[in-house]
C-alpha cells in the first residue's frame, strides 16, 4: 500500500456520523465509499481538485479520502442531507482537512468538472435529475464513478445513467459493493429533456405537488400524509402559527394555510431536495406569502415555545436501516417549538406504537384514529 493510500484508510477509521444519528449498526464509512475511492484512485491521475465533484457523499467519507489521498483543494460536494453536510464539516474541523465546498445541485456543482464520485441515490428519479445535470454542464471527457450496495442496485439504474451516458459499465462486485462507471456524455439533442422539479395537480386534494428528483414520494401524495390530511377539519381553528416538520414536498404546509387564512405556516426538512420541491409546491399553490420553507435538522430555526400547531409524518429509516431514534428526535422537537398547550398531530406505522413515547415527551395524548396501518394521534403540549 503506497503512503498517501494509507493516510487515506486512517483517516477513514476516524470518521464519525456526529452530529447525525449515532448508534452501533449506522456507521460513518461503508464498503461501498472504500470500492468509490478505490476506482476513482486507478482513474484520475493528476487531476486537481478544481475538477473534481462528489455527490450523495454520507459522512465525508468520499470527500476527505479523496482529498488526503490525491492532496486535491477545491473539490465541490453536494450531499442532500443537511445533517450529512455537517458530518462532513465537523470531521473536516476534528481532523484538520480542508480543500471543499459545499453547493446546491445546480449547475455550479458540476461545471466543467472531470471526475464526478457519487454515492447513487437509491430514487431512480434522483439519480436521473443528477445525470442529466451532470451530463449537460460537466467537460466532455468527465468520468462519473457511481457506487451503491449490491441490496439497492438494479438493472434499472444502468438504464438510467444510459440515458445520459454512451458508455455505462457495470464493474465486479465487492465486499456487497458495486461500481457504475459512466463517461461520454450525450449530446443535448440525444438526452432526454430535464425538467425539474416535476409537477403534478390533484384534483381530489386541490393541490398542485412539485418535486425533485430526491424528494420522497415524488409529485404523488403518500398513504400517511393522506390519512393525516383527513383530520385537517379537527385540528384547533385558533391557531396562527404552525409547523410541518419534515415537510417533504409540502403538501401537509400548503393545505394546512388553505385550510386556515389566519394561519403562516413553517415547513422544514433537512433534505435539499425536499426543500426545493416544497418551494416549489407553495409557489404553485399561490401560498408562498404564508409557506415559509428552510433546510433545517428538525425545527432548530425557530425559538421554543413558539408555534400553536406541528404536523408530522415522521421517518422510521435512517438511511437503509430502520431505526427509530429520528422520530423520537423530531417528537422533542415539535415538544420545544410548541408552545404551552400546542398541539402535535402525528401520522405514524401503527405497528411502531409510539404513544407511550409522545405521552413522555410531549404530553397528554389522545388516538384520533387508527387501522391496521396507520394511527393518528394528537398530543397537547404541557406547562413547562
């Protein structure tokens, strides 16, 4: 193993997932970052960091070690996480490696850029809206190195890049992990039109659904939101100011000040995709005076006590793994922003039986529905 291969494996042992979740099955590094590396290092040659472009990176992983092992300055990354763009920093400031920045998923990202290191996203449509960016704005010549685990890949994911790419070859698997490579970009007259983010009206809900690719559920309405969107007419009228928390593409926000004229609503999320698309979902809606969407790790833009009404549809996975500390967290924090005798109204898997949580954190709590499915629960936030 050469010198600088080296540097690059201790600095990979030393990676954590703070201020992301913590636990012993989620882990700052996987094989899959290792293999990415790996093929990128045989690839690249002197390329400087300025050409370099890493999306969908986890914990820093991709960034640092290609940073330590090739000593590149000015790689640009993207990570729709928020609290994956954190990791990334703070373990760039505990180990002392600099030389990134941080972007959106525009086309600043990729401009220009000859080595593009991507963790694929397990959405197709994801992965469609970052080739197509990629392939229209990156040098002619870019190599595209795309890994994921064996579990999440698919043919269908080949065909994508495919789309975009005239060449896409499919390397040996290992260690459960797989590599794409992509090179060739196809002319613009070739690839299919980009037209993001998607929309889509419907007529039983009377909302228009913008989405980008990364964003869950895409323009459709999900079974969990639809069920908590029945009790809209229970939820208190005196209310002004509210929280969708985890607001995905916004829907929950948008009908929510629809249904309340009285009402501004605050929608967060820490995904970026997510947070563009809901956005977009307001200014589709004609509410974008009284939606005020922000990237955030949970509600940590707006001070305690300082909203009458949360809604939320919480996650139950981290990743690939289920786990059920990220609805715990968001729980705490709809219990801070609420003020005294605020409401949460939750959707959740009825199988995961969170009430007994949401009585201890947040308050008092009554069951406003439930089927084999889905409950739906709202919790009254006690005195401080």
């Amino acid at each position: 193993m050469d010198a600088d291969a080296g540097a690059q494996d201790d600095l990979l042992a030393r990676l954590r997932r703070y201020p992301d979740l913590e636990a012993p099955n989620l882990h700052a590094v996987d094989a899959t970052d290792r293999l990415i590396l790996g093929e990128a290092s045989s690839s690249w040659g002197a390329v400087s960091g300025e050409h370099v472009v890493v999306i969908g990176d986890h914990h820093g992983a991709l960034t640092l070690g290609a940073i330590v092992r090739h000593g590149l300055s000015g790689v640009r990354t993207h990570q729709d996480r928020l609290l994956g763009e954190r990791a990334l920093q703070a373990n760039a400031e505990r180990l002392g490696v600099g030389g990134f920045r941080s972007l959106g998923l525009t086309p600043d990202l990729v401009a220009d850029a000859r080595f593009v290191l991507l963790q694929l996203p397990r959405s197709l449509d994801a992965l469609d809206e970052i080739a197509g960016l990629v392939a229209a704005h990156a040098d002619p010549g870019v190599l595209v190195v795309a890994g994921g685990r064996v579990k999440h890949m698919t043919t269908a994911m080949n065909d994508v890049l495919r789309r975009h790419f005239g060449d896409v070859q499919a390397h040996l698997a290992r260690q459960k992990s797989r590599v794409l490579v992509a090179s060739r970009p196809r002319p613009d007259d070739e690839r299919p039109e980009q037209l993001w983010p998607r929309r889509e009206e419907h007529l039983d809900l009377g909302v228009t659904v913008c989405a980008h690719g990364g964003a869950f559920a895409g323009t459709s309405v999900d079974i969990g939101t639809r069920a908590l969107l029945r009790h809209l007419g229970a939820m208190p009228a005196d209310a002004t100011t509210a929280l969708d928390l985890g607001c995905g593409t916004g829907v929950l926000a948008v009908l929510l000040a629809r249904a309340n004229e009285r009402l501004t609503v605050t929608a967060t999320d820490e995904s970026a995709a997510a947070v563009a698309s809901a956005r977009a979902t307001a200014a589709a809606n004609g509410l974008e005076d009284r939606v005020v969407v922000a990237r955030a790790n949970g509600a940590d833009v707006l001070p305690d006590a300082s909203v009458d009404l949360v809604v939320l549809n919480p996650p139950f996975h981290v990743g690939a793994a289920v786990h059920a500390g990220i609805a715990q967290q968001l729980f705490a924090e709809a219990a801070r922003v609420l003020r005294p005798g605020g409401e949460l109204w939750a959707v959740w898997n009825s199988h995961l039986r969170y009430r007994s949580t949401l009585e201890r954190v947040v308050g008092p709590t009554r069951q406003v529905a439930r089927d084999p499915k889905f409950t739906v629960t709202a919790s009254t936030r006690a005195s401080r």
